[in-house]
C-alpha cells in the first residue's frame, strides 16, 4: 500500500470519529430524539413557576346518587268512561286542579237527572205525609197537636166533666141512674175515639219517618250522582310537570287505568349512602353542593332533609337523603349526580395549581424548582378548589413549583424561569 493511500484512509477514519463525538455531543445535551425521549439533566427548559400556598380549606365528604322527583304521582279516574277530551301532554306543566283528562258525561248527567226526579218525588209524599198530622216542615211531631187529637181531646174532657156532674146529681135524686149510665157510657166511646186517634196520628207519623228516610236516600243517590259527574274531569292533585300521559281520546278508562304521570321538579331529591365513619360529621340542615355531567361546571346548592335513623347492617352505610334548589328546571329527575357535603370546619391545606400535576404511569408528580434544576415529588392529590388542588404529601408549603412545560420535566433537569 502507498503512503497516499495510508494517509487517506487515517483522514477518513479521523472525520468519522470527529462525526461521531459531535452526535454525542448534541444527544448529551439533551436535544429531542424522533422518539419524542425526556431530556437529559443538561437540556435547559423554560418554566413557569408559582409558590406552593397554605390555605383554610372547606372539607367536605363525596358521595354520588341519582336524582329523583320531590313529588310523583300517577293519575287515575275515579270513574269508568270513555276519554272524550286530553287536556295535557308530556312535558306540560300543570296546576294543581287542571284538567288532564275528560270523560264522556252524557250517562252520568241522565243518573244525575233521575236521582233529582227522585228525591223530588220522595220530597213530596213526605209533604203529604206532614199535612195528615198537622205538621210544618222541620217541626217536632206532638199528637196533641193534631187536629183530630185536638177534636177529640176537647169532647172527651166536656164528657168527663158531664159525667163527674151527673155523679153529684144521681146522689141527690135529681138524676136517674139510667141517665148516669148513658153519660158514662158516652164517656167511654169519646175515651175511644180519642185513643184511635192517637193510634192513627202515631201510624201517619211513622209513614212521615218512612216518608223522610225515602227522601234521604234520594238525597244521597243525588249526591252520587254529582260526585260521579265532576269525577268525569280527571283533574291534576298537584302542580308539576307530565312526564306520562298514555290515556288518548276514544280510550275506556278505569280506577285502575294511568291517565298521567306527574312530577314536582323544584326542589329534587338525591339519596346517598354515607360510610359509618363519616356519620357523626353528617347531619340535617348542612350544606350540599351537586354537580351532574350535564353541567360540568356548574355547582347547585342543597341541603340535607333527611336522615336515617340506622345504619345499614350490610353495607355499614347510613342513608341521607338531600334536597336540592331547582327553580330554573335544569336538574332532571333520573340524572346521575355527585353530591358534596360540606363539613363545619376547615383544616389547612397546601394547593398547587392543576396545570402543575403531571401523571406518569398512572402516579401524580409535581416538580419542585431549587437552585435552578427540576425536582420530581411523587405526590398524593386530595380535593380541588377552583383551579388548584389539594396536596396532601410530597410538597410544602412556600415551595416552588412548575407550572408551564411540566412534560418536558425530568429530574435533575436545568430550568429557566
């Protein structure tokens, strides 16, 4: 081999090796690779940087349940009919007393008439009856006051008073005894007449009794008959809304058929189980918040109305039942909602902005910023307050934190803020 040739291939050899070292060079800066690797403690990434804040915050226990309807109710008639008119339908809000449904009422307005014709007609015998004996409407009966008792009360006692003189005269010779035994004698069929005639006002008076109970039983069909005539408007028994209205014109109802299905939206009611060791912390009148997928970012206020008074045996949970505001209709009935129970005190806690959080095989990290170089803090994360969150290990108060370029982070890595 030449001397040129040798010389050559040790240039050759010397720009490789020089290509080389500077490739390294550049990686053991830390510049990015194509497959995205984290930077090296030499690379410099500009951060953000806020301090880590000690803050009273309010505590409150977590629990999720499903709304339900303050009120629900299903809609029935109280009588058979046809279904002539619907006055609702689903989605309608009603008051209570409005018509949801009407039946057919020409049957019952005939029953209606008939039950009239009737009591009119029981009204009259007991007329009649109260005129054999003297009686005014609402009187008390009194057989003295009958005109034939009267009539016959009178001749008796001028009988009597006759016959009590002739005793005195038969005595003294001026009257015969014949002439007494005729005047006995009339005496005794005036007592029978008198008899026979309060037997007859007694039986009128009982023909009046029967006559005034005829006329209470019409009354009271004429009352069914009425009753039965509003029950053919089938009226709402509170104000809310239809969710359900299966009954349709032409339809034959019955007390056991569903003409709709109404429900009271304001306020709506949540049931939630809450574990045994939160239980002296729980109690009627706190404070709620709930929140539903729906609205993400919307809270809704409520407080709690009910609580069990056990403890479930199974499950070692104690059901609360809250109430939540719902004026403006938003919350439905059936949506899943996560409901916060606020706590009476406060307990301080160290908050870090989210944005500072970084998730890394499925582990909460935050990066601490001393001397100029990223420290990676596994940390343990607990509940949010607006846009910062609760840690509960890992960093302390005062301490600084990244907050912008946080996955370019590793530890050790060199920053600039």
């Amino acid at each position: 081999m030449s001397f040129r040739k040798s010389a050559s291939l040790i240039l050759l050899a010397l720009s490789l090796s020089v290509l080389a070292i500077t490739v390294a060079c550049k990686r053991s800066n830390g510049a990015p690779n194509n497959n995205g690797a984290t930077p090296s403690p030499q690379t410099i990434v500009e951060v953000s940087t806020v301090p880590a804040v000690l803050r009273q915050l309010p505590r409150y226990f977590e629990a999720t349940g499903s709304l339900a309807a303050n009120e629900q109710t299903d809609v029935a008639p109280e009588t058979s009919g046809k279904v002539a008119a619907v006055g609702v339908d689903i989605g309608s809000y009603v008051k209570r007393g409005q018509m949801i449904v009407k039946l057919d009422d020409a049957d019952l307005r005939i029953r209606v008439q008939q039950a009239q014709a009737l009591l009119d007609q029981a009204k009259a015998t007991l007329r009649q009856n109260e005129a054999k004996i003297g009686l005014r409407p609402g009187q008390k009966f009194n057989p003295e006051n009958v005109p034939e008792i009267t009539a016959a009360r009178s001749a008796l006692e001028l009988a009597e008073a006759n016959l009590r003189r002739y005793e005195r005269l038969v005595e003294t010779g001026d009257v015969s005894r014949a002439a007494y035994d005729q005047q006995k004698s009339q005496r005794d069929v005036l007592s029978d007449q008198y008899q026979v005639a309060i037997h007859q006002a007694q039986q009128n008076y009982a023909a009046v009794a029967n006559a005034q109970g005829a006329v209470d039983a019409a009354q009271t069909q004429l009352a069914l008959a009425k009753r039965s005539l509003n029950y053919s408007v089938v009226a709402a028994p509170m104000s809310g809304y239809v969710s359900d209205r299966p009954a349709d014109v032409g339809e034959y109802v019955s007390p056991t058929s569903k003409v709709a299905t109404i429900v009271s939206l304001n306020p709506l009611r949540v049931r939630i189980d809450v574990p045994e060791q939160a239980i002296p912390r729980v109690r009627a009148g706190e404070s709620v918040s709930v929140t539903v997928s729906a609205y993400p970012d919307r809270n809704f206020a409520g407080h709690i109305a009910r609580v069990s008074p056990s403890v479930n045996a199974t499950s070692r949970t104690l059901t609360v039942e809250a109430e939540v505001e719902n004026s403006s209709g938003e919350l439905k009935p059936g949506q899943f909602a996560t409901v916060r129970i606020l706590l009476p005190q406060s307990e301080p806690a160290v908050l870090v902005p989210q944005r500072a959080l970084r998730q890394i095989s499925g582990a909460t990290y935050v990066f601490v910023i001393k001397n100029g170089r990223a420290e990676q803090r596994l940390v343990q994360s607990g509940q949010t307050e607006g846009d910062l969150v609760e840690i509960k290990s890992g960093v302390a108060a005062d301490e600084i934190v990244a907050t912008s370029n946080v996955d370019q982070l590793s530890d050790g890595v060199t920053v600039k803020q």
